[in-house]
C-alpha cells in the first residue's frame, strides 16, 4: 500500500484520469472529493462489498426460482417436428404490381 501525506485543497493524481482531493479535515476524519471519469465506478469500500455480495446473490438463483420463466418470444426453442423457417407467410408474388 501507497501511503501519502496530505494537506488541505491538495491532491493525489491516479493515473491520467482521476483526481483525489483533500477537501477538508475534521479530527479524526478527512473528507475527499474524487474526479473521475463517469465510466469509473467510485464507491466507499462497504457500499462496495454491499453492491458484490448482492450481485454474487443474484447471480446464485437456482432453477426453482426460475421455473415457468420463459425466454423472449425470438429466443424460444423450436418445438420438435418444426422449422420457423418453413412456416407459411404471405405469398410475395401475389402484391406485384403492374401487368
């Protein structure tokens, strides 16, 4: 671990795109101001562990959650003994116009 020493209204640059600034400090605690680009996530480390453990959760769901759940209409399986690509539409030659 990188350990810095800082003052007030000074910073500590990581990499090219985020900026950690000093913006105030108060006994015990110091109060940081972050840029970063909006495609970097910046989150204090327990919302962080929150946001993880609820996808871990989510990513966890066992098929008896999931039962009667179908996938969207153009993802559903082909019922055996057809082909959706044989299936009869409107004919293309019969709307030609002209004699």
């Amino acid at each position: 671990m990188l350990v810095l020493s800082r003052h007030r209204d000074e910073s500590i640059m990581i990499g090219d795109d985020v900026v950690v600034t000093i913006v105030d400090i108060r006994g015990d605690k110091v109060r940081l101001g972050i840029e970063a680009p909006q495609s970097i996530p910046v989150h204090r480390q327990e919302v962080y562990e929150a946001i993880q453990r609820e996808n871990r959760r989510a990513s966890q769901t066992d098929a008896e959650t999931t039962r009667g759940v179908h996938p969207p209409s153009d993802e559903r399986p082909v019922r055996e003994g057809r082909d959706p690509r044989l299936s009869r539409g409107p004919n293309p030659r019969s709307h030609r116009q002209g004699p």
